[in-house]
C-alpha cells in the first residue's frame, strides 16, 4: 500500500480538486492523509470529506512544512510514503504509480524516486517552460547521474523503512527541507528521478513573486544549506 500525505495550510481553494481526482481516479491500494497546518478557512473540513485520514499539526513543533509532512508520515500505514503538495496534480494515478511501483520492485537500492515537474499547461507561461526543464535536467543529473539525491517538495516517494531511518525532514528549516532530505536519504541507497513519471503543480509562487524573486530565494536557501545547514529563509511565505 501507499500512504499519500499532503501537507496543507489555508488551501480551500484548490484542496478539493486535488483530493477529488485522486480519490475518483486512484484504485491501487492507497490511504490519503492530510496533515493540516491548522488553517484557518474550509481546508479541514474539506479534506474531512475525501482524505482517509486528517491530521491536525501539533502546535508545539515548528509552523512549516517539513513538520506538515513528517506529521502525516507518523500516521502512515504504507510499505511506501508519497508527499504531494497541495496544488499538485497526477494525470493518471494508476499508470503512474504502476510505473513507480515497478521501478521500485526492479531497483531493489532504490529509496526515493522523483518525477519530472510541470507548470499546469493552461497556466504555463515561457518562463515556467524554461526554469523548470532546467530543474528537471538538473534533478536527474544529480539523481541518476551522480548518485547524490536532489529534489524539489512537489513530489516524492520513498519507501518508509528508508524515510524513518533517514529520520524525516529537518524540521528547523523553514526552506530547502525537500532538498536536504532527499540527499540524505540518497546516503541509504539509490535515488532516481523516473523521466517516465510526470506531475503538475500551479506555479502560483512564481507567478505570485516573480521568477527573479523566486530564483534568487531558492539560490540562497541552497547554499545556506551547504554551508551553515540552516535556511537562508526564516520563514517561508504562505502564498495562495
């Protein structure tokens, strides 16, 4: 089985959707999990009627979304953890988690795989295009090349022995958390982004910021990362 869990926090907006083709479009054994960042709008009660299992975040731990995901991992019953952004869409959740299933049955090393990441084609400008074939050449060449695990949050799948002794994301940082986890996790076995596997997500901080301002935060986050193993961002701005 697979355990999907998705971090949210005030996505009323757009919760539904992705919960509804899911659970419309999903028949391999799976369980939801939505893990909530106590949000203030509809997105519980939403998540209430689709999501198997919803899980408030303690309020003690760090208000990020590292915490959302390793919070919703605790509740995971799966041999294998799926994390997917609220805004992220899977065109066929059956093919595709037919191929990351046999991907993992064939590649017994392999710990976390990745998938190629697009903007929404009816939103996707230029710009999008650009940047994220950058990203996804990038992640592979880092993946299934070098053999030293990157990625970005939108999308990742890892088996849950390897995810618990890699010891979830590092709940201090308030950004580069996806990229600091799945280097770690590469430390236990192989990574891989599946070329094959494609998932679409909105844009919408790009579109909402500016691809400069977001370029330039994603260039300061990472190298704060290697070289202070803490996040140049002190806070990562809810955007919706």
């Amino acid at each position: 089985m697979i355990s999907i869990v998705i971090p949210t926090r005030n996505e009323e907006k757009i919760i539904e959707k992705t919960l509804s083709q899911l659970k419309k479009s999903l028949t391999i054994s799976h369980e939801i999990i939505v893990c909530d960042g106590n949000s203030t709008d509809a997105t519980a009660m939403i998540a209430l009627k689709y999501a198997d299992k919803v899980v408030i975040q303690d309020k003690l731990r760090p208000k990020n979304i590292a915490t959302g995901r390793n919070q919703g991992a605790e509740a995971a019953a799966g041999e294998y953890i799926v994390f997917l952004d609220a805004d992220c869409t899977i065109a066929n959740p059956d093919l595709f988690f037919t191929k990351a299933l046999a991907y993992f049955e064939k590649h017994p090393k392999t710990v976390g795989l990745c998938a190629r990441l697009k903007v929404l084609p009816e939103v996707s400008t230029l710009m999008d295009k650009i940047v994220f074939a950058c990203v996804n050449i990038t992640y592979a060449f880092f993946n299934n090349v070098l053999h030293s695990g990157a990625a970005s949050g939108e999308f990742g799948m890892f088996k849950k022995t390897a995810f618990q002794q890699a010891g979830g994301y590092k709940e201090h940082l308030a950004a580069a958390e996806d990229i600091d986890f799945f280097h770690a996790i590469s430390k236990l076995g192989r990574t891989h982004l599946l070329m094959s596997l494609v998932v679409y997500h909105t844009g919408r901080r790009a579109h909402q910021v500016g691809w400069p301002t977001l370029l330039w935060s994603w260039f300061a986050n990472t190298v704060s990362l290697v070289f202070t193993k803490k996040s140049a961002s002190k806070e990562w701005e809810v955007v919706r």
